[in-house]
C-alpha cells in the first residue's frame, strides 16, 4: 500500500499540527533532562566541603548514575508501549525529579551512590522513550526534520543551564540551605512539575489528540499505519528478534563510535576554551563553550532538513561525521583561533548526524521490534559514553600528548562515517512520499 501525501492533505496538516504542539513540550523536558545531568558537577566542590565526599567518591557516584540508566532503558520502553506514553513519561519526569531534588539532603558518600543510581534508574528510558513516541505521529519522511528540532534541546541546555545552575549556587545561606541545595531543590522540582504537566498536555497517539480533525486523524493514521506495516513484513518481528537483529546491532555500533565522539568533544571543549583563554571555568569561559553550541543548533535545525529532501540521509549523516572528525583532527594542532573554529564544526557535525541516525533507524523498524530496538541501541551507544573519556586518558598517558585521545577518537569518528554508509539500505522510506513541515 503507498500513500502519497502531499502540502495540502489532511495528513499533511496533522504533521504541522502535531509539530506545533509536542515538539516545544518535547524540547522543554529534554532540556530538564540535560540540565539534571549536568547540575552535579556544578555541585562537586561544595559536595566536597559541606558534606566531605571525597574526588574518587564523587566520580563513582556521578557514573554509577549510567550503570542504573544503561540497566533499564529497554524494560522502560516496554513499559512506556504498554501503558502509554503520558502516563509513563510522567511517572519518569516526576520521579527523577523528586529523587534529584532529594539530593540536596545528601549526608556522606553512602546516600550519594544511593541517590545517584536511583536517580539513573528513574530517569531511564527518557530518551528513547521520546524517539519512540515520535514514530506514533510522525511519518518516515518528516521524522529527521522533527528529530532535527527535538535535538535543539542539549545545545539549549548546556548555553542556558549550564549559567543558571551556576547562579542557583549562589543562593547560598539563604533560608539556612547551602548553594547547591538550592539548586538540586529548584531544579528537581522544575522536573516533577513538568512531569506532572505531562500526564495532562500530552497525548498517547493521534486517535487521542482533540485538536486534531477526524480527517486529520484518520489519513496521518493511515499512513503510519502503512508504514508500520511494510516495516513489519522486511524487518524483525518482536522484541526478541529487534534485540539480536544483525541491523539493529549494526546501527547500535554506529552509535556507539558517534557517541565516543560526542563525549570527548563535549568535556573537551570546555578544557580547551579555558586554556585558549588562559583561565579556569568562569562568566566568559561559558560564553565561549556557547559559540560552538550555537553552531550545533543551527546544524541540528538545517542538515535534517536538506537531508530529508530528496531522502539523502546516507549522504548528510555521513558528511556530517567526515566534518566533525577532521574538525576534531585540527583542532589537536592549530593555533587557537582555527582550533576553535575546527571544534565548532566538530560540535555541529556531531549533533547534526544524529536526528538523521534516529530517522534512520525506525525507518528500518517497526511493532513491537521499534519499542526494544531503539532501546537496545541507545544502550550500546551510551556504552560508548563510559569507553570514550578512558580511551582519551589512556591515549594522553601513552604518546604524552594531551591531544592524542582526541586524535585517536576523530579516527573513531571516521569509521562511524564509513560505516554509516553501510546503512544505506535501512533508511529508505517506505510509504509516505511529500509530507511537508
């Protein structure tokens, strides 16, 4: 069965529709997501001082946050499939943010490990959650340019959250409560109200939404529908068979390489702005790490779109990654100011191919295999979030250069890219032709 759809169909005006109101949502609990992660280390001193947990304390706690996350985020899926999507983001945005706010009343290094690892387990499944969510309304062919504008939300954190969790600390002694109480507390409870807003703004699919028309509904539920099951009949079956599929496992290889560049790009660049700068972290040095998030976001918001033209993703995700490695190689070398340069085509780059690798992806998938295959490989590529700082060290110690992990990993980088042209037969969509956003 093939649905076309054009400007002017019913379907059509449902994607704008849904665009319109869940993506800004979306966005807002992606930022609170990363703005959780992040708060921490805005904590590690005071944490230090006020309570005595002590630098190798403090690692092991912000990690084992992971080790929880990585652990849950194929049964959350599971589970956010059999009871919806409203209730169970909510029941995710409001835990996390009751357990984030419970940090302020952390005592020594047991009730930190503790309340980190509950915290990771809470907050598991958020991410692959929304990629999953965006099949139930987006058809193949506008899902990168709607992944592209969900992904504004990092950049948007890391430029806006960073300075405010700074600011929050500053707060301290008022009302008797240190700086970084303060900052777990309002934080925390910004999520649990978000979480709560959830269960009410959000709808599980579009036979749920009331600001859709019946005609809207039923055309952009028929061509999902035909593309679910086109999928279906090329494409694993079930959970199970998505979980020990060779395309799955291939695309979760992929992620795992972007996301050892993502890593090392994101810790490295404030590093590198402060010894550009000549000094340590402060006001300017995070309006400096700015400017290359800024790249990001335009990247994110254009390379989606003109790879969704004329389906090019293949060709756009993997120029992507060539740039962002060659940036990466660079920057290991280069005076300061084409350094920076370098690291802001490195930053975009790395966050631009990434809405087209999710398109990608459930492009291939469909059913229930979609639900545990998005899972599954955010799991390995958040694998590649704990290899990618050890690599850098090791590389660093080895050749006794503080750049030859970051050269290394822009090789990773490109074997990413070259892989991804591998992928080539997956990203093809199969029903909808002209959806416009």
């Amino acid at each position: 069965m093939d649905i076309a759809i054009d400007g002017g169909t019913a379907a059509d005006r449902g994607v704008r529709k849904s665009t319109r109101r869940l993506i800004p949502f979306l966005l807002l609990m992606y930022v609170l997501a990363f703005l959780d992660r992040a708060n921490v280390g805005f904590a590690k001193q005071a944490l230090h001082d006020v309570v005595g947990i002590s630098d190798a304390a403090f690692a092991f706690g912000a990690s084992i946050f992971f080790i929880a996350y990585v652990l849950l985020e194929i049964p959350s899926n599971l589970a956010m499939h059999k009871v919806g999507a409203r209730a169970w983001m909510c029941r995710i945005m409001v835990t996390w943010g009751l357990v984030s706010a419970a940090t302020m009343f952390v005592q020594g290094s047991a009730s930190f490990y503790t309340l980190r690892f509950i915290l990771g387990a809470c907050e598991a499944g958020f991410f692959p959650g929304v990629i999953l969510y965006l099949t139930y309304w987006f058809p193949d062919r506008t899902r990168a340019k709607v992944m592209g504008l969900f992904y504004f939300g990092a950049p948007l954190a890391f430029m806006f959250g960073s300075p405010l969790s700074g600011y929050l600390l500053r707060f301290d002694g008022m009302l008797g409560l240190h700086g970084f109480q303060w900052m777990f507390m309002l934080e925390g409870l910004a999520a649990t109200a978000v979480g709560v807003w959830a269960y009410f703004y959000l709808d599980d699919k579009p036979s749920d939404a009331k600001w859709l028309e019946a005609d809207e509904k039923r055309e952009l539920l028929a061509v999902l529908q035909a593309e679910q099951s086109s999928k279906i009949s090329r494409g694993p079956h079930g959970v199970a068979a998505a979980l020990t599929d060779r395309t799955v496992l291939y695309f979760g290889l992929i992620f795992f390489l972007i996301q050892m560049g993502v890593s090392v790009v994101v810790f490295y660049l404030p590093t590198f702005v402060g010894k550009l700068l000549g000094t340590g972290p402060n006001a300017l040095v995070g309006f400096v790490v700015a400017i290359p998030w800024t790249c990001a976001l335009i990247a994110t918001f254009a390379v989606p779109r003109w790879a969704a033209r004329g389906n090019r993703l293949v060709v756009f995700g993997c120029a992507s990654l060539l740039v962002a490695a060659v940036s990466m190689f660079i920057s290991a070398g280069a005076s300061p100011l084409v350094s920076m340069i370098a690291l802001c085509l490195a930053v975009a780059g790395l966050w631009a191919v990434q809405p087209i690798f999710w398109s990608m992806l459930t492009n291939y998938l469909g059913g229930m295999a979609v639900v545990s295959g998005v899972a599954m490989v955010n799991t390995i590529g958040n694998i590649g979030n704990f290899v990618s700082p050890n690599v850098k060290a090791w590389a660093d110690a080895s050749f006794g250069s503080s750049v030859a992990g970051l050269i290394l990993l822009s090789g990773v980088v490109v074997l990413a890219a070259l892989l991804f042209i591998g992928a080539r037969r997956s990203s093809t969509p199969v029903v909808a032709k002209a959806v416009h956003t």
